[in-house]
C-alpha cells in the first residue's frame, strides 16, 4: 500500500490533469475524494490504486511513495519546451492545436494495459473504449479499495486467457474478442515474449513483434509505441488525424504515404504534435 501522504510532483511548463485523462489515452480513472481533496485514482499495472489531483494553481500532488510513479505515467518528466523546439515552426495549424490544449502530456502506461486497451479500441468512439475497459477490469481483475471505493487492475494476460473467446464478447468485444485473447493466449504460453518487449529500445523491432498478434496492424502498434513504449516519433493515424491531415497538409495523400509524411514532418516527437491534433479534432471539427 502506498503511503497515502500526499506530496507534491513537479513538472515543466504547462500540465493539465483534466486534459490528459479525456485525451484518448486513458479510460479507467475515475473521480475520488482523499481526506477533503478531490482528484482522480485508477490502478497502473498490478498495482493498487493511486491517486492524483492538481490544484487551482497547477500543483499536481500525488501519494509520496507514488511520486516517481506518477511523474513517468503521466509525462511530467517530459522536458516539454525542449519537445515542442523540435516541432516544424511556423505551423499555424498545430500552433492552434497546441493553443487549445496545451497541458497534455503523454502518458507512459504497462506495455500490456496499453496493447489491451487499443486492441479493444478498434472502431469504437472513447465512452465505448471506457465502458468496455470498465468492465473487463470488474470482472477479471483485481479488486483494491481506496476512501471506500473499489478499483480495479486490469487483468492480467492469464486471466484473459482463462475467460475464453465467449465469455468476453459478453463484455461488448464483439470479433476483437478474439484477437484479445489470442494475444493473451500468446503471452501466457511464452510464444510471445512482453517482458522482453517492454525493454526493447528498437521501435522498429517492437513494431514488428507487435504485428505478429491477430488483430494488430500498424495504428494499434502505433499507439503501444507512444503510450507504453515512450517511443514520441511515433504516430498513430485514425479517421480523426487522417481528416485534419488530409484537410490541412496534404490533401492527395493517405496510408503508407501519409504515415511516412507524418513522421518526417513532425520531427522526433511527432507523437506529441499527434497527441495535439487528435484532442483539438476530436473536440472541434
């Protein structure tokens, strides 16, 4: 159990908790109240549940022996000025996207929680992706206590595995029940090996193992590259960023092309300027 003493975690330039946890990142974080102070908890990994709030001021407080934690889940040890000095200058379109939303970091979350989120993630609008992360959490997770509410981890690649096929479709998967539990199935057999993944450095290489899963093409390995693995070049493209893209930058080019462009263009952390567009879109076009 964490020390429940609250302490405060410092950042560089601009955060916003509120802004992060509705970003398309993350959907398992729920409103609580520790002792008099509203903030948010949710479960990282295995791990009990933790707890976090940012004050009117901009302080973000967390339990001390969570601060580390907390500081590398939620990117506030991002050097952000040093991020946003590699972006092309003088793009008016992502200068707005940044202007609307520019506390949003990106998180850093279990390479499994993540690759299990995005698998169920395929086709689904955010409230979707939560309703159904709630739910797997409920039923195959662990369940932790905090100021009287339960939390729940997710579930762990055996329990997944050991739910079958069946059993989560009943959790509103429909056909990506599958692919979650093949991949389940797989890391639970060895076949596939997270643990090393986790510590490969070589996007490529995690790229490539990635798409060895059922159900896995490249914007859900995308997404495992910049959520999980900390990799900031890489560059999911959905319906969201494909239309801002396509709209602003260029018109007559998709796939491949588009993702190849995307990198080029937005630098080493073109991940971050995604990050960016993705939340301006989803919320104004």
């Amino acid at each position: 159990m964490s020390d429940r003493g609250l302490v405060e975690i410092p950042y560089e330039g601009v955060f916003s908790l509120s802004d992060t946890l509705k970003s398309g990142q993350l959907f398992h974080w729920e409103p609580a109240e520790l002792d008099g102070c509203r903030g948010f908890a949710g479960c990282i990994g295995s791990l009990g549940p933790s707890f976090i709030t940012q004050t009117e001021e901009g302080r973000v407080l967390g339990f001390r022996n969570d601060k580390a934690l907390l500081s590398a889940y939620f990117g506030l040890n991002h050097p952000i000025t040093s991020i946003h000095a590699t972006f092309p200058q003088g793009d008016s379109v992502l200068d707005e996207a940044i202007a609307y939303c520019p506390g949003i970091r990106l998180a850093r979350q279990p390479m499994w929680e993540c690759l299990a989120t995005f698998i169920t993630s395929s086709l689904k609008q955010v409230a979707h992706i939560r309703a159904i992360s709630m739910k797997l959490r409920s039923r195959y997770g662990e369940a932790h206590e905090l100021a009287g509410q339960s939390f729940y981890s997710y579930p762990k690649p055996q329990a997944i595995a050991r739910a079958g096929e069946d059993a989560l479709r009943e959790c509103s998967l429909g056909y990506r029940a599958k692919s979650l539990h093949l991949a389940a199935q797989a890391i639970e057999s060895g076949s596939f090996d997270l643990a090393q993944l986790e510590k490969e450095r070589d996007p490529e290489k995690v790229m490539a193992a990635l798409l060895e899963l059922h159900g896995v093409g490249e914007k859900i390995a995308n997404c495992v590259l910049l959520f999980s693995g900390g990799f900031h070049g890489a560059f999911p493209i959905d319906v969201w960023i494909e239309r801002i893209l396509r709209e602003n930058y260029r018109k007559r080019v998709k796939g491949a092309k588009l993702q190849k462009w995307a990198v080029d263009y937005f630098g080493a952390n073109a991940g971050y300027a995604q990050q960016y567009l993705f939340h301006f879109a989803r919320k104004t076009l």
